[in-house]
C-alpha cells in the first residue's frame, strides 16, 4: 500500500439489498468522493477504463473514494444479462485488484436475508437492474458463494451488523 494512498470502500450487492442507501451514508459520513457504477450496456471495451478513472483519487492520495458497484459486479451480472459473458476478463480483474490494493481498500458485502432482498426488490423493481426475481435468486446465489481477493466484510442492513 502506498503511504500516500487513501480509503476506497467498495459497496457490492444484488439489487434490492441496501447497498445504494449504505454507500450514500458511508460517503456522506466521511466526506468519501461517491462514485455510482451502472449497468454499462453499451460501454464495451471501455469498462475497465472507468473503473480505473473512479478509484485514481484514492490510489494518487487525493481523497477517499466510495464505489456503489464495481468490477466485482461483472461475473454475476454477466451471468443474469449475457449469458455469461464477461466484458473484463481475468487479466482485468487482477489489475483492477491489484490497483485497489493500493489503497486502503475494502469490500463491504451487502447482503441481508434473501427475502428481505426480494421485499425491496419488489417494491423497486422499475428502479432495478434485473428484470425479475429469478434473476435476482441467481445474483444472490452468486454473491453469496463469491471470494474476492480483497479484504471484505458483509454488511446486514437489517440488524446494522458486519461480519465475514
């Protein structure tokens, strides 16, 4: 990690489980740059370029950085929209890794009760990304089962609690 580097937290989760309301709160409380990531349809090879655009000031030491989704959204995502293709391959990933790594990173899994989630999702739905709910079981699954290579917590919004 460099000496210079700041905060970047990254909020990840599937739609509906509290991680847009979690990382505004975060950001707002420690006066962290908040950047949103979207679903991308058309960005192409572009992707890992506006990663990489979102987490510079953290890396260069400028300010802290809170992301709402990131890379790590790609697999799962990419497995409910496209069929499983993956618009960042593993070489990309491992930069972007390796390039958070460089600051005071950490990963902040949002993920309550899957019931809890499909409430919200339901009372969203115009407002979400996948377009139904068993899209949404298979997003959560995945996150659920997922390992990243960098540090990570989860977070329940329903009892306010974190843990591995």
């Amino acid at each position: 990690m460099s000496w210079l580097a700041k905060k970047l937290t990254i909020f990840e989760g599937p739609d509906g489980a509290g991680k847009t309301t979690a990382a505004l709160a975060y950001a707002k409380a420690t006066g962290a740059q908040y950047v949103h990531h979207g679903s991308y349809l058309n960005i192409g090879k572009a992707l890992g370029k506006t990663y990489v655009k979102s987490i510079l000031p953290a890396v260069l030491g400028q300010r802290d950085v809170v992301l709402d989704r990131c890379w790590l959204s790609e697999a799962p995502y990419a497995r409910a929209f496209r069929g499983s293709y993956d618009r960042l391959d593993v070489t990309g990933r491992r930069f972007l890794d390796r390039l958070a790594l460089r600051c005071q990173t950490a990963v902040v899994l949002c993920l309550p009760p899957l019931n809890l989630v499909e409430e919200n999702y339901q009372r969203r739905k115009a407002d979400e990304y996948l377009p139904d709910q068993a899209l949404l079981r298979q997003v959560y699954q995945d996150y659920e089962a997922s390992q990243y290579d960098l540090p990570t917590t989860r977070y329940d919004f329903t009892s306010g609690t974190f843990g591995k």
